[in-house]
C-alpha cells in the first residue's frame, strides 16, 4: 500500500481550516499535519478516541524535515504575506486560502483591502486556482491563490455567458450575494455575534466589496459593468448570490442553458438546473458543488441567474483541496465526492 503524501496546514483553528482537516481526513491519499502559527489554545475539547494530528512549528525547518509535499495557509492577509515566502523557500508547493495573492500588482491589492503588500515580488508567481478556467496552470504549479468565496460563484456563474457574449453590458449587471456568517471568519467582531445576526439581515462593504476585483479580473468586466452588494444571512454556511443582466442574441432560456452545458460539459463540481428551476443552499452544503440555475424572459431579454456554493468547501477548503490534487498529479475530485 502506497504511503500517505504529507500535507501541512497553518490556520487549522479557524473555520476554512477546520473544514480542511475534516476533508483531508477523508482523503485516500494525504495525511494532514497542523502547523502551529501563534500561541493560542483555541482548539475545542475532542472525545476520548478522537483521530489525533501531528503537531508541527510552521518553520521551513519543520516544514523541511517532515517533507511536507504541500502547504495549505488557511489565514489572514497578513499572515499568508508573512509565511508563504518562508514556506516556498523550504522547497514545498503552497495554496493560500486568502485574499493576498489573488492579484498581479500590489497596488490593486493595497486599493481594495487598504494595506500595503508586504510580499510584492510573489503576486506574478502565484497562480490563480479557480480550476474549471485555470486547470491547465495550476497542475504542477508550486503556489496557488484559492479564489474567493464570492468570486468563485460568480465567476462560474458570469463568464461562460460572457465568453459567448450574450451579455448586453450597457445594461449592467447586478449581483445580489448573500453569505452566511462563517465567510466573516472566526475572529469575534461585534457585527458577527449572536445578537447582531440572529434574526436579521444586512448588507455591507456596499460598492467597496474587495471580493469585486476577483470577478473583474477573471471574468474581464470594467467596474462599471458590475455592481456587487453582499449581505449576511443569519445562518452558519452556504452563499447564493442572485445576478440581474438583460441578454443580447437569445431567443429562450434554453439557449443559455446550453452555453452553460458546453461550457461545463464534463465538470464534476458545476451541476445545472432546468431553466425555471433554481438552486437552494441546502443543495450545496457541506459538498464542493456550484449549483446554477437560470429563468429568462424572451420578451424582455431580462435574464436572472442563481449561483449557490457551500462557501466553507467549494468557497474556500474543497476548492483548494482540488487544486492541491491537480499540483500532486492526484484525480482532481479524490476527497471530495
């Protein structure tokens, strides 16, 4: 029997992390190490029993002498900035959970998330790991930036309409995008807690979303084109953003339907909907899938577009264990249906 590739994880306590652990659990092929980034003891109480991890300092030296294939950063920024240049240098292939590597100049980056970049000379090395458009780049790649949860749904959802260009652009598109409350992270904020969730609804970082050049990058929208508003839900996981375009050159909804199929013909991780029929968050929770259904209107050419993901898994963890399996050379949805 073949032994187990070994993996690392920094960020294991937070919510991305966790889910991480619980599919690298599962995973046939890798055995996951938790790499000790700061002096907490945040971990909740575990049952008699329960599977135990190997512990590790995130230093290149541990990372080195474990012989870890692959390092997943489930952290801020901030972090990432400051660990993945070490972890590269150890010698060992990197996918970073957050928003530090995600685009090609350090001024976009300080514009949208407001602090200077504090590792400028990898925002050209890290590749971009939205694998259904960025398959071909990632497989073998040693750095990957996991997209976001927001844009991941978004993009999936935008551009294969976009790449047809049935999309009447003078007309704008809208993007109405709800999250549940684990997209904010576990770090406690006043706006995140019991109190100010439950039982409400919110909208936030309105037409400041730094989540908005994700999707322009990949789906080669002008800011103009495309107005985002995220919103909180009060409830733990899932996101279903709701985009609004008018189409151009299509005469029923099931000529979109078959741009889509096209597209997505063979992916194991994009599930379409009848036209008419639309997706919920309880499809997607707790799997690696983004779900997509659409409803347009011939008479008017107004065309609606729903676009649900679980943003812990096909968001964040199980989207980045895909990309970790195209850089091992592993089958892409090994750990993950």
């Amino acid at each position: 029997m073949a032994r187990a590739t070994r993996v690392g994880i920094v960020g294991y306590r937070g919510y991305s992390g966790a889910e991480l652990v619980r599919i690298l659990d599962g995973h046939p092929s890798v055995e996951p190490a938790l790499l000790e980034h700061r002096h907490d003891t945040g971990n909740r109480p575990e049952p008699t029993g329960a599977q135990q991890h190997e512990r590790l300092p995130s230093t290149p030296e541990a990372v080195r002498e474990a012989g870890l294939a692959l390092v997943f950063l489930a952290t801020p920024p901030e972090v990432s900035m400051d660990v993945a240049p070490a972890m590269l240098d150890a010698g060992t292939r990197v996918v970073d959970l957050s928003g530090a590597f995600r685009f090609r100049d350090a001024a976009t980056y300080k514009h949208w998330y407001k602090e200077d970049h504090t590792a400028p000379d990898l925002l050209q090395k890290a590749v971009y790991g939205l694998p259904e458009f960025c398959r071909s780049r990632i497989a073998g790649a040693r750095f990957v930036s996991n997209p976001g949860c927001y844009p991941t749904a978004a993009n999936l959802a935008l551009k294969p309409l976009l790449e047809a260009g049935v999309v009447d652009l003078a007309a704008g598109i809208v993007c109405d995008a709800k999250s549940g409350v684990s997209g904010a992270g576990r770090k406690p904020s006043l706006k995140t807690s019991f109190c100010e969730v439950t039982e409400n609804f919110s909208a936030y970082s309105i037409l400041n979303h730094r989540h908005v050049p994700e999707v322009l990058m990949v789906s080669g929208l002008e800011e103009r084109d495309f107005s985002f508003t995220a919103q909180l839900l009060p409830i733990h996981r899932g996101i279903l953003e709701t985009i609004y375009f008018r189409a151009k050159g299509i005469a029923d909804a099931g000529s979109l339907l078959e741009i889509y199929s096209r597209r997505y013909a063979g992916e194991q991780f994009v599930r379409l909907y009848k036209p008419g029929e639309a997706p919920d968050l309880a499809a997607v929770q707790r799997t690696n899938f983004c779900d997509i259904g659409l409803t347009y209107d011939a008479a008017t050419g107004r065309a609606v577009v729903i676009s649900a993901i679980d943003n812990l898994v096909k968001g964040a963890a199980g989207q980045a264990v895909q990309n970790m399996n195209l850089m091992l050379g592993l089958p892409e949805a090994e750990g993950l249906l």
